[in-house]
C-alpha cells in the first residue's frame, strides 16, 4: 500500500473527529506484511478473495514489529483487519516489548472487530496513543477468534510541545501567597492560557472507557465560576467522553502548596481526579519514573449513594514505588458528602516531603528524598483535572448501566509559594 500525506484537518474530518487547531501535516507509519520481525508461532500469509494481501493470527497469538517514529506526540492507532470466519475479533497493540521493567504497555485498550462480512477487512482505531521518537518495538495481540492483518498504522494527532513557563515556589517564609491560580471567572471553554486539553480513548495505561475531547463544552466548560468537567454515555459514538486539562504546555511547577477545591460524582463506575505529572512524560515509558503525586482521587463505588460519605485518596508514584509494584505509598481519609459539598483537597510540596490534605486535614505524608528513583519530585510537574470512566480502578466494580452522566466540579485551582 502506498504511504499517504494528507492534512491532519481532513483526515480528522473523514474520520468523524474535530480537533480544534490541528492543521498541521499529517505523520504516518505504516507496517505492511513484510514488515513483520516475529510471531507467537508460525503464520501464514496470504491474498482475501478481495485482493488484500493479510497475515493470519491465531487467537491469543501476537505478531511483533518495529516502529520507527520522528516526532514525539500523540497518534491514532489504526489496524485493518478481517475475520474470515464472521466472528468477533480483539486486538491490543503493546509498546516497549523489551523494557527493562517486565511491564505490559497497552498502548490501544482493546480494540473490537465485530465483522459485517467474513473475510472482508475493516479498519479500528484508537486515539492519542503516547509516541516518543525513536525506535519502538510492538506486539499486536489477537484474541477471541483468528485474525487476517493486513497493516498497522499511526497516525500524528498532535505533536508534542515543551512546556515554555516553569513556576518554582518559594518554600521559605511564614505567609502563603498564591503564585499562579484559576479561580474559574469567566464563563465559557477553559482559559486556553491556562490549560490544554488532552485527546483520545487509547485506554490511558488504566483500560478507561472515556473519549477526552477538545475544546467541547458539552465535556469541560466554565459556567458561574465553577469549571464542570462531564462525562457522557454513548456520545459521538464512544461508550463515554470526559475530559482531561492539563497545565502542560503552558506552565509547569517545582514545590509548592497546590490546592483543588471540589466537589466529585458518586455514581458506581467513575474516577475523578485532581493530581500532577512530570512535564517530560512522553510515552508509557516515561511513567513511573517522572513522579506523579495525586491530590485528589476519588471513586464512584466508594462513595454511599445515599449520605454521599467517601473516601479520598492521596499518593505518589516514581520509579521505587508505584502501584503495580503493589508498593505505592498512599493514604485514604473519609470524607462526608463528598458529592454535595465542596471540599478542600491539598498538597504541600517541598524539597524534604509531600503532604496531603482534605479541609486542612493531613493524612499523607512522604519523605523518600534518597535517590531520582525515590525522589523524582525536584523536577517540573504538571497538574491534570478529569474525570474517567470504568478502567481497572474506576470500573473494578462495575459500572452503574442507568448513569448517562457524571460531573466533576471545581470552585478553583490555586498555587502558593511562602513569604
């Protein structure tokens, strides 16, 4: 198949999706049959009565393959594939085949072929998949029923941008006075000086079921001095949409004290948030070793339906503890009518320990300053506000099937130095 250049505006556009602000040129990378480095066992290659040169795949087979990407950002996953005996096909695409951490990077979530017409091909996609530039060595893994693979192809969305402004917070002194803020004034999208928005439903490394769109009110807006974050069931053909703004790309912060005050959903299948990122994540590898801290975490199971009583939850994530090597360090606080009322989630951030609060409670704290391994939280992080759904924390307990929407609610975000 030949290689194509096209508009990311028009491609966006054929394939249903608006993204506002993309015009640039389009990046693919294309893997073809002969491109294939290795497989589960032995395949066969062959020609569908449509003329279309595949790959079969057992089920629960994968074929691996190298990716080579220039430009570091975020890009749709597209496979194109048939099911020549009429049944179900899944596939996941893994990244970093050969980290040195043993981990499984799923980089697509699964991705489901429920075929029109045996043996004829049709293409899935998934967006905003994590690329750094380089090298990348995947597996495309096959389930539920053999597959017939004719390519794999990513396609750039958007480009990664440094982020241009670093905040670093005085830690001394007797008084706190805010350095950088949003107090959520002015009625409308998100202050785009402010917050970018992150795109896609590649399953964000957790299996999350949720499209975050761009610039879309009907997901994130501003509206009487509140920012509403919303999650939607069955919306422009995802199972859900939500949001996800983030600061990178505008500002990004060394210590501090960080401040969210909210108010979170209750339902069963939710996952609100409020937590910060090292500004050089770029892919899946990056991650745990860029350190995150989680401000305010919360879950739909966990909160009572009826008194809207729960619990939030405070932690850091780096490359010695992180929760799938079951050693994260955390901490969990009860809070009343989380769903209700407005609380005040925190952190204080210095360069000798992270604590976390709810309403000038503290309930966490951490101090592991002994290596970049323990301690990666003297370089530049971002802070994130969404809202996902299901995942293997939001949904571990199933998802409630009557709930069509889910709000997060923010009074303001607020950064302090001392003086």
């Amino acid at each position: 198949m030949k290689k194509s250049i096209i508009s990311l505006a028009m491609y966006l556009m054929i394939a249903g999706i608006l993204v506002a602000g993309c015009d640039r040129a389009l990046s693919e990378i294309l893997v073809e049959p002969g491109k294939i480095s290795g497989a589960s066992g032995e395949f066969e290659t062959r020609t569908l009565d449509s003329g279309e040169e595949v790959i079969l795949v057992p089920m629960a087979g994968w074929i691996s393959f190298d990716v080579p990407v220039e430009v570091a950002g975020r890009y749709r996953a597209e496979v194109r594939l048939a099911s020549e005996s009429g049944n179900p096909v899944v596939c996941w695409i893994e990244d970093y085949i050969d980290n040195k951490d043993d981990r499984t990077y799923n980089i697509s979530g699964n991705m489901v072929l429920a075929p029109e017409s045996p043996g004829t091909c049709e293409t899935l996609h998934k967006d905003g998949s994590p690329l750094n530039a380089g090298t990348h060595p995947m597996k495309l893994h096959v389930g539920m029923d053999e597959a017939a693979i004719q390519w794999i192809k990513f396609s750039l969305i958007k480009e990664r941008v440094l982020t241009p402004e670093v905040l670093t917070q005085n830690m001394d002194g007797s008084e706190w006075v805010i350095a950088w803020s949003d107090e959520f004034d002015r009625d409308g999208l998100p202050d785009e000086s402010k917050w970018t928005h992150d795109i896609g439903n590649w399953g964000w490394g957790n299996n999350e079921l949720q499209y975050y769109t761009v610039a879309r009110p009907e997901n994130a807006r501003v509206e009487n001095g509140m920012l509403i974050i919303e999650a939607h069931k069955d919306d422009m053909g995802e199972k859900w949409t939500s949001a996800r703004l983030t600061t990178r790309e505008k500002v990004t912060f060394i210590y501090g004290k960080i401040e969210i005050r909210a108010r979170v959903p209750k339902e069963r299948g939710n996952w609100a948030a409020g937590w910060t990122l090292g500004d050089n994540y770029v892919d899946e590898l990056s991650w745990p070793y860029c350190g995150e801290i989680d401000i305010m975490e919360s879950v739909g199971y966990e909160i009572n339906d009826t008194t809207g009583n729960g619990k939030a939850h405070a932690s850091v994530h780096c490359g010695a503890y992180y929760f799938k090597l079951n050693n994260h360090h955390t901490s969990v606080i009860d809070v009343e009518n989380m769903n209700e009322e407005f609380h005040l989630y925190a952190v204080e951030w210095t360069p000798e320990y992270i604590k976390a609060f709810v309403d000038d409670q503290e309930y966490f704290h951490y101090d592991d300053t002994s290596d970049s391994l323990t301690w990666p939280f003297d370089e530049p992080q971002n802070i994130i506000l969404n809202l996902a759904m299901g995942g293997g924390w939001g949904g571990a307990m199933g998802m409630d099937e009557s709930v069509t929407s889910q709000q997060i609610v923010v009074d303001y975000v607020r950064v302090y130095e001392r003086r």
